[in-house]
C-alpha cells in the first residue's frame, strides 16, 4: 500500500517538474534538470516494476 502512495506521489513531483522545465533549465541548467528527470522518472518506473519499495522503521533508545 505504501509503495503504491510513493509511487503516485513521485509522479505527482515528476509531473509537476516536468511543467517548469523551462523554468528549472533557466535557473539551475540543463544538467541539474537532465539529472533530476532521469532521477524522477526512474523511481516512478522502479515503483511501477515492484523494484523498488518502502520501509518505515521506529527506533528507541534501549
């Protein structure tokens, strides 16, 4: 279930940058907005393709 809230959560970031493209590249450069694309498009596919997931721990101090 949590995999599934990640994965529509990064597209949501994904889908969003993807809007500023011309922004972003403007402000930061192409390589800064070619690295973070290729990042936001992988985690989507790697949530997509069940390789990647999630892990919520609690620690206490014992």
């Amino acid at each position: 279930m949590r995999r599934r809230s990640y994965r529509e959560t990064t597209a949501e970031w994904y889908r969003r940058f993807q809007q500023h493209e011309t922004e972003i590249r403007a402000q930061w450069g192409d390589q800064v907005y070619d690295d973070y694309d290729r990042y936001l498009s992988t985690c989507v596919r790697a949530f997509d393709n069940h390789w990647s997931g999630d892990v919520q721990m609690k620690l206490r101090r014992i």
